[in-house]
C-alpha cells in the first residue's frame, strides 16, 4: 500500500500591525528609508500625494494607491520633499506565495505601486479604519481585526496578480529603463554630471530621458543627483570629521558656495550650523 502524497498547505499570513499617519505629523516627519526583516508591509496612501522610494527606485505616488514593501527591501519617503499626505500602514509575517520568498508579495522586478479600482480603493479604505480602530480600543477585539486584516491582505494580493496579468511590455520596458537610469545616477551621482552626459551613457535622447524619468519620480534626473549629493553630505558632516571643503570636493558641488546654498535650499540650516548641531548633540 503506497500512501497518499500530502497536500501542502501554505500558512496563513500573520497580521503584526497597523500605522497610520496624518498629514500633519507626515508633513514634519517623513519617514525615511528604512528596511524590515521577515515582515511585509502594505503602505495605503489615503489622501495627498508625494514620493516614495522602494528599492532603488523613487515613485510618485498619490491617493488611492497601494504600495507593496517586501521583507528586507529598503523603502520609505523621499527625503527633501514636504509630504502631506494621509496613510495606513499593515504589516505581516508569515506570508508565503508561490514562486518567492517568504514575506515577499511582489518579484523584485514587478512596479510595487498599485493603482487599485475605485471599489477596491473604497473597501480598502474602509478596512483600514476599522483595523486601526479596533486595534486601538480593546484588545478583546483581537480576533475581528485579524480577519479584517487578512482581509484587507487578500484583496493586496489580488490587485498584485491583476497587475502582473495587465503590465503591458511598454510599462515593462519603461520600469526597466528607469531603474537603469536610477542605477546610474546612483553611481555617479558625485561626479560632474550633465543630461547630456546622462543621455550619452546611456544611449538614450535627452527628451526622452528627462520626460520618463520626471513621469515615472516626479522629479528630474538632476534634481534626483542633488538629493543624492545632500543625502551623502548630510551623512559626511555628522558621522566624519571630514573637512567640509573636501566633502563639497569629493561630491561634485564645485563651490564651498554652491554648496552651502543647496545645503541650505533643502536641509534648511547651513552644513557648519548642521555638523556644530550633531557635534554637541548627546551621545546615546
């Protein structure tokens, strides 16, 4: 007598958590790239617009959408921006999906913005209030919010796979080479760059470059090289007691100048006032 091969069941995602924030704590706190392990979460952005960066990669995103952040992958808002905007955020372990990694609701490669219908958008939405509500009133409420969470999982899953099923090879090819552009820019983001150079490199036209990368970020690749360039000097000034006129060498800003007014345009201090801040503040 052989036995019957057993059917593998795949476990039931586990509901951790749910955030939400107002656009007036979003507005003076971004929260910046970070990254989490063996958990999965799914950014609702309720109301407002901004940017948002997952992997490499920076995204506009408005009300409506659904952003999907696998485990270990880096995310958050992009910095430099004012971000009003309203959001729920659900966080998992134990999600296991055909084909990936664990806590892994999307490929690596796959656009993690989804564009939900308008009655997903209105039953998400909802969901998301009730959890949250529930969440904070009594913890005897334990086992409803679950379901609803798992729940509000289940149609995230759902509107992952019909994107998968819908992403035209334009939309493939556009993401692709946006991450390219992306990489690049990454890697010689301190070096005297130029759309012209960008463009060249990369054997693409200026007004093609420019256009998809702005539409696709909602910024422009020279903007991006300058955020980059500040996000980098920020961390030279309080982490290194590198003189600040070699941090505006080794980083392209051509000027002590040029430097301490872009510094200030986005940081809004200047960097001396910006590292004599992190110098005297109290060690943890």
């Amino acid at each position: 007598m052989t036995d019957c091969p057993s059917t593998q069941i795949s476990p039931t995602p586990t509901f951790i958590n749910i955030f939400y924030v107002s656009p007036a704590y979003s507005k003076k706190h971004a929260h910046m790239i970070h990254k989490h392990n063996d958990t999965l979460e799914l950014l609702y952005i309720a109301d407002g617009s901004g940017r948002y960066q997952v992997g490499e990669r920076e995204y506009a995103v408005k009300a409506g959408d659904l952003i999907i952040c696998n485990t270990d992958i880096l995310h958050g808002e992009a910095p430099f921006q004012e971000h009003e905007m309203t959001t729920y955020c659900l966080s998992f372990t134990q999600v296991r999906e055909p084909g990936l990694p664990a806590n892994t609701l999307l490929p690596e490669a796959d656009i993690p913005v989804l564009t939900l219908t308008e009655s997903s958008q209105h039953l998400l939405a909802e969901l998301m209030t009730s959890i949250y509500r529930l969440v904070h009133e009594n913890d005897n409420w334990k086992e409803i919010y679950s379901h609803l969470a798992l729940g509000a999982f289940r149609l995230a899953e759902r509107a992952a796979r019909s994107q998968q099923n819908h992403q035209t090879a334009v939309s493939r090819k556009h993401e692709t080479l946006v991450r390219q552009i992306t990489d690049y820019l990454n890697h010689h983001y301190a070096e005297p760059l130029t759309l012209k150079r960008i463009s060249q490199d990369l054997f693409i036209s200026e007004t093609y470059l420019s256009h998809l990368f702005k539409r696709e970020t909602g910024i422009s690749p020279m903007q991006y090289v300058i955020h980059r360039r500040i996000g980098e000097a920020q961390s030279l000034l309080s982490e290194t007691d590198i003189p600040i006129s070699e941090i505006e060498d080794r980083l392209g800003f051509g000027s002590s100048t040029h430097f301490t007014i872009m510094f200030k345009k986005y940081v809004g201090i200047a960097p001396r006032e910006y590292r004599k801040f992190f110098l005297s503040a109290p060690q943890k």
